[in-house]
C-alpha cells in the first residue's frame, strides 16, 4: 500500500481527532457513511455556531448591513436568471470499467509531469506529421487521423508554444495545467477521446487505459419536485448559494428596513453541489453552509468597495487568529461571466493553498437578469440625479465548514512539553467550543463540591466543563486537544482564601484569581 505523505497524515490526525472528540462525523456512519456529508457533533456545532456568530456580528453591527434568512427552495426561474441551470456544470468524464468519475481539469491538475509531457509531444508529433502531408500515412483508426480538421484550429499554435516552452524550461504548473484542460480537452471533447483511444490517459482509480468517455457537462445542481407530481414541470433545485435568496429579496430588504444604497444584505444558510470530488474532509461536500454578503452601490463606486470589502473581509479571518503566512489573497485571472473583478482568500491547508471566502464586483448582473426573468423592477431611486437605476453588487460568499476546516487546521499543533507530548488546538477562544474547565486539584476536602458550584455558575454564560475524573496533568490534555482556553483549578489555598488558578492553554501559565472574579476574567478574555 502507499505510504501518506506528511499532509496526508497531518490530515488524517485531524480527521481522526474531529471523529474522537465530537467535532465532526461521517454522515449516516452505521450505513457505510454517505459521500460529501458531515455531521457536527457537541463540540463542532458550538465551534461552528461560534464562528457563523462572529461572522453575523462582523457585518451587522456596522449599521449598513441588514441579515436575511431567505428559503433554501426557490422558483425554478430564479436559477435560469442567474444562470446557474444553463452553466453551472463542470465537463465530466466516466471510467466505463471502474465507474469513477472525474472533473477534466482535475485529471490534468493530478496527472504526472512526465505523462503530461507524453501527451503534449504525442499533440505536437502529430501536428507536425500533418503539416509535412504525411498524415495521408496515418492509419485509419489513428487517433489523429481526423487532424486536418483542426487547420484553422488557435489551439495548436498554442502547443507549439507550450512544446517549445517546455523544450526551453518552462515548468509545468497548476496554471498551465488548467490551461491543457481547459483549451483542449474541455473545449474539444472529440480531442480528448482521440488521446484516450491512444491509451496516453489511464484512469486515476483503475489503472486501466482507453477506458474514459468524453467529457460531458454534469449540472452540480440538486433536482427534486415540489408538490405531490413527479414531472418536469414541477422539477425544483436545492440552492446552490445562498446568494440569489439575498438578490430576489433586494427590494423587500431595502423598503423595510429603510437602508439607502449604499447597502449590504448578509445571510448564512446551507447550499447543496452535487460535488464530483468530495475528498479532503470538509473542504468540498455536497451539503455546505456559507456566509454570504452582497453590498448594493452605485456603478462608479463600486471598484472601491471591492477593494474595502477584500481589506475588511481579510481582516476579519486574521482577527480570529489566523496568521498571515497562512493567508493569500488570489485575483482570478479568467472572470465568470458575470464579473468585472473577482479573487478568492486562500488557506495554507495540509494539502496546500485552497479558498475559504471569494469576494467578487458582480456589476448589475444578478439584479438586471432578475428584471428581466420576473418582469419586475429592482431598480433605485438617486435622489441627485433623480434617475433611476439598477445597483452594483460587490459579493463577500465565505464557506462556515470550510472556514471551519481551516480553524481546525490552523490550530492543531503537537509539541513535547517537559518530555511529554501534547495536542494542543489553538483556536480563538471565540470560536472554542468549550470555554472553561473547572476542574478540582483532588477529589476530597469539599474539592468537588467547589469546583462543581463553580461551573454551574460559570455555565450560565459561558460553555463550560467538570472534570474530575485522572490526574490534573491529563485534564489539562484533554482540554488542550479540544482547544478550551481556560482551565480553573480548585486547590487547598481555595478552601483557605477562595482562589483560584486559572490556566491558560498556549502558554500554559497561570495566574491566581478571586473566584469571585473568574467569571468577568473570563469574559474579557472570550468576548470579541
Ligand atoms: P470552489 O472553486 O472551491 O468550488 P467556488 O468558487 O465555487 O469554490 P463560491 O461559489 O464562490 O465557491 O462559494 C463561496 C464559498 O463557499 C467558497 O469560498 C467556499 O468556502 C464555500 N464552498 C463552495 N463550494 C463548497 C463545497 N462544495 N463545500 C464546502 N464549501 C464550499
């Protein structure tokens, strides 16, 4: 079997430690598991409701930012208007053998260099062999045989390039790996299966070659039927952002709450994509919730925005303690169709740089197409010009499980303390799910009871834990692994003076406190 890598099992760990203390387990697990889907267990669904709360609080007490809680089912026509029924698809390709399946861009993005290369030289051989007229010589079945049909084709000037390129050093990276995919194989599915026929592409899973289907397009949507009938015309989709409950609402937002453009609407809520590759835990599921923002301004301010939006929402993740060499910030460079700027945030995860938040200038696509799918007017009233005009869309769309993942990531560390290994996860007491343990030094001379009283007040505000189970050491373990920040030590000078110390996880120090004061200590310290 193949050893992991490093990462891998940096990953594994984390997995392994989620699935143990009751951060996150596989979906329908007594079933085998369901592919894509997660549960949050007692401690995950504290960290993660801790983070959608810090996330809420960020943008609404602004005052410029009201929240929203629209459906996850919406008309049908809603997703023709954004354009999700007609593009949001990724070109798919089936093992007729194994049955995986497999996104194009991702088989070019794993494949190795060397086979890369072969196809690259196979594309350029035969391109040569055409135009010195031999390929009359070629073999029917051939799987360039039908070359001459590409003569005015812009995609072999660029093989050349990159043959030539490579021939001169160039290394092959994810950029122009996307590049193959996309110009050649995406673009020209028959291409794809004539090197496929050619056996120069094997099945990730299987091994097997000549086995792959064309690429074709695969909605990432969720059908289902609203109503009691089974047909098309009843067929609707689980959303897959929460984006466009937040654009259909626009009007009804800004009349109610009586917000002028300049505004945002902000909404947390789950999203479903019929992902292809779901692997790496939580980072790409099918079943997913996001924090998604749309500020409305005007047309002229709104490459300003984009660039307060990209400041403050970068902020806000080094805010909860994630540090800057962990960060990057990436402009696309190829723009959907509906954007006039656009990059994503990335996370340094154990398998490498990945977005956890995109921030986007939409333009006034997504209002003016609701114009006009619904026939209705979203338009705003400028009190200078006294015009009327469709708003601007500046869009902050972060992912909570995958912002999730990425705290976890962040904050597991193991290190050797006084000889003795520890896992600690250091995450912002904020997002902790546990806040505080209270933990008596020994269980005897009213110890407990103390101890016990503590946290029943402290878990009034506060998530809290007794434990007086093992030595005070592995208390202090088992706290560190799950990230509680605080532990509280009832000892014999409690019973003499009525303190206490409190233990702090990253550092391990400790201070002694009036236990009248643990309470308020504790707050300043928890507290945005
Ligand atoms: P990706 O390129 O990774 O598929 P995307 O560009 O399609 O993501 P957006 O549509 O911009 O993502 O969604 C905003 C955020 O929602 C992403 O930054 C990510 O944090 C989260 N997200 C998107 N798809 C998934 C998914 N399948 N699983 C978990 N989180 C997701």
């Amino acid at each position: 079997m193949a050893q992991s890598t490093p990462s891998q099992q940096l990953l594994e760990k984390i997995v392994s430690l989620a699935k143990r203390r009751g951060f996150v387990f596989q979906s329908s697990e007594i079933y085998g598991g369901l592919n894509g889907c997660w549960d949050y267990g007692p401690l995950g669904v504290e960290m993660l409701r801790n983070l959608k709360e810090a996330w809420w609080r960020a943008m609404t007490k602004r005052g410029d930012i009201e929240g929203l809680d629209a459906s996850i089912l919406m008309h049908p026509r809603v997703w023709e208007a954004s354009g999700h029924v007609q593009n949001f698809s990724d070109p798919m390709v089936d093992c007729r053998e194994c049955k995986s399946r497999y996104r194009v861009d991702h088989l070019f993005a794993e494949m190795s260099e060397k086979k890369l290369k072969g196809i690259i030289n196979t594309l350029y051989s035969a391109l040569e062999a055409w135009e010195k007229g031999t390929i009359s010589s070629l073999q029917e079945d051939d799987p360039f045989s039908l070359l001459p049909d590409y003569e005015v084709n812009p995609y072999f000037v660029s093989i050349v390039v990159i043959k030539n390129a490579l021939d001169g050093g160039l290394k092959i990276d994810d950029d122009l790996r996307d590049q193959l995919a996309a110009n050649f194989f995406i673009a020209q599915p028959d291409l794809f299966t004539r090197v496929v026929e050619s056996g120069l592409i094997a099945c990730p899973n299987c091994g097997r070659t000549k086995t792959l289907t064309a690429p074709r397009n695969f909605n990432l949507m969720f059908e289902t039927y609203i109503g009691p009938v089974k047909d098309a015309a009843n067929a609707i989709y689980l959303r897959p952002e929460t984006a466009q409950g937040i654009f259909v609402n626009f009007l009804n937002v800004m009349q109610s709450s009586r917000q002028k453009v300049p505004f945002g609407i902000c909404q947390i809520g789950k999203s479903f994509r019929n992902e292809i590759n779901t692997k790496n835990f939580l980072f790409r599921t099918r079943e997913f919730e996001q924090m998604e923002m749309q500020f409305f301004c005007k047309a002229g301010s709104d490459d300003s925005y984009f660039e307060q939006w990209r400041e403050t929402r970068w902020n806000w993740w080094r805010s909860l303690g994630m540090p800057e060499n962990k960060l990057r910030f990436r402009p696309h460079e190829k723009l959907a169709h509906y954007a006039k700027a656009a990059g994503d945030i990335e996370f340094e995860f154990p398998f490498g740089f990945g977005e956890i938040e995109g921030i986007h200038n939409r333009t006034d696509f997504d209002l003016t197409r609701h114009q006009e799918f619904s026939g209705k007017s979203l338009q705003v009233h400028d009190e200078e010009t006294k015009e009327k005009y469709t708003p601007y869309v500046v869009e902050t769309a972060a992912g909570a499980s995958r912002g999730f993942m990425a705290f976890l990531c962040n904050g597991y560390e193991e290190e050797t303390v006084n000889g003795e290994q520890r896992v600690v996860l250091r995450l912002h007491p904020f997002l902790a799910p546990v806040k505080v343990a209270v933990l008596p030094l020994v269980n005897k001379d009213g110890m407990p009871e103390l101890a016990q009283k503590l946290e029943h007040d402290l878990r009034q505000s506060m998530k809290s834990f007794y434990d007086d189970s093992g030595a005070v050491g592995r208390r202090y373990r088992r706290m560190d692994e799950i990230g509680t920040p605080f532990a509280v030590t009832i000892d014999s000078d409690t019973l003499q003076d009525h303190t206490v110390t409190i233990r702090e996880r990253d550092s391990m120090q400790q201070v002694r406190v009036a236990m009248g004061q643990v309470k308020q200590y504790l707050s300043e310290r928890i507290l945005m």
